[in-house]
C-alpha cells in the first residue's frame, strides 16, 4: 500500500472513530437526560405555607417576600423554618437592627415562589407580591429552570430585570440569588451535569448583570456556596437535586448581607 493511501485510510479510521464517539457520547447524554427526567424528585409540600412572623411583637416590623421557583417555595423541606424564607427571616429577626439602642426587627414573611416556575413567571408573582402592603424588601430566586430548558440567558434577564424595576419602583428593596450552581447537583450524572453547571453559570452570569443595572442588590450564589454542594451530600434532600434544610441555611447565610442592607435601606424610606 502506497504511503498515500496508508495517509488516506488512517484518515478514515480516524474520521470513523470520531464519528463513533460522538455518536457514543449523545446517547450518553440522551440517556442521562432521560433518566434526570423521570427521576423522583421531591414535590411541594400541599400543606407548607411559607407565611410566618418572627421577632419580637414591638419590633420594627420588616415585611420580607421570596418570589421564584421551588427554591423560594422551600421545597425539599417540611417545616417552614428550614426552607432558605423561614431561615432569613429568623436570622433577620435576630439580627439587632443596626442601630445604638439594639432594638430587633419583626419579619413578616410571605412566599409567592410557585415551583417551576422560570423568569418569564415573574410579572405575575410580582403583582401578587404587591397585593395589600407594600414589601420591604424581595428576594427573587429563579434561573434553574430557565437553564434546564435551555432559554437563552439574555432573554431570562430582561423579565428579571422588568420584576425587579417594579418592585423598585413600588418602593421595595430588592435582593436577588442567581441560578445556583448545577454542577454539584447529585442527581444529574456526568457529563450532563457539567453541562448543567455551564448554562447555570452563563444563567447567573446574564441575571447578576441584570440584576444590579435595575437596582438590585445581587448575591452570586454558585460562587458563595456552590464549593460546600459540591462537597457536602447532605446538602441536598433525597432527590440529590432541591437543597436541605442544611442547604438552605447555607444560603440563607449567603443572602443575609444582601438582605440586611435591604432591610436597612427599607428602614430609612
């Protein structure tokens, strides 16, 4: 055989083993997004009402509301207090209210997060939110879904930046955690889940710009606590995909600054 032909049938082998391996790893991925499909993920519990008040009954009163997906909803957990609102707000409510004399705050909290929900969702929680008295302050936790269905991270933030210009314009202080980081999720097998954690980033990315040019203050939850997810199982409930009450609590830690100045900003309106 001619060393041309040598070259021209190595290029074939070649070019088939490519092919072979392409073809390969998209079942791969086929199968894997088939199976975090049907998998059994945890569900909103019918009888978890994400309303509570903490702090003393003379405090400052601080009426504190989440808006998003399943994670503003608390779902992975029962108990309102281990959902990431009910560990704001004690944490909030423990906190001294940032003045000489001491005096503690009394979170109201509410949640109109409904889950599933993705950022094209969050017009209509915004009008609930500003249903009856205004909210100090908001938090908006959203992105996952809007990474997992593949929407174009620009146009997930302009509808974040419209909620949030209008919880601003209604006087609200407005907190916002970006798409958290997919990379650590359990539930989703290699090398889906690096694919994950890369449109969760580029979510994140897109929301925190976003975010701070209408007004909000934006805390980069992959970045501050995407290491602990990745290292600590116990983070997650069950399903190895919704947090904890531990990793709520860790993001509730993460959001605290953002939402003590928020608080405080409120407080001064």
């Amino acid at each position: 055989m001619s060393p041309r032909n040598v070259a021209v049938r190595v290029g074939q082998v070649t070019a088939a083993a490519v092919v072979a391996s392409a073809v390969g790893s998209a079942a791969i991925l086929v199968s894997e997004v088939l199976l975090a499909r049907n998998r059994r993920y945890a569900q909103p519990e019918l009888g978890l009402a994400v309303r509570a008040a903490l702090g003393p009954a003379g405090g400052a009163p601080v009426r504190l509301v989440l808006l998003g997906d399943s994670i503003a909803l608390g779902v992975g957990v029962d108990r309102v207090a281990d959902t990431v609102g009910g560990q704001l707000a004690r944490l909030l409510a423990e906190h001294d209210g940032g003045n000489a004399a001491g005096a503690r705050r009394r979170v109201l909290l509410s949640s109109v997060g409904v889950a599933g929900s993705r950022s094209s969702d969050l017009a209509t929680q915004v009008a609930r939110a500003l249903l009856g008295e205004r909210p100090d302050v908001a938090v908006i936790l959203i992105g996952t879904n809007d990474a997992t269905a593949l929407r174009r991270p620009g146009e997930s933030a302009v509808h974040l930046a419209a909620a949030v210009r209008r919880l601003r314009s209604a006087g609200t202080e407005v907190v916002v955690g970006t798409c958290p980081d997919l990379g650590a999720a359990r539930a989703i097998a290699p090398p889906l889940r690096q694919i994950a954690g890369l449109l969760g980033r580029r979510t994140a990315r897109a929301q925190a710009r976003a975010g701070r040019d209408a007004g909000a203050r934006v805390i980069d939850l992959a970045s501050e606590t995407g290491a602990v997810f990745r290292a600590d199982p116990g983070t997650y409930c069950y399903d190895g995909y919704h947090p904890s009450a531990d990793g709520y609590r860790i993001w509730a830690h993460a959001l605290l600054p953002a939402v003590l100045g928020a608080a405080t900003a409120a407080s001064r309106n």
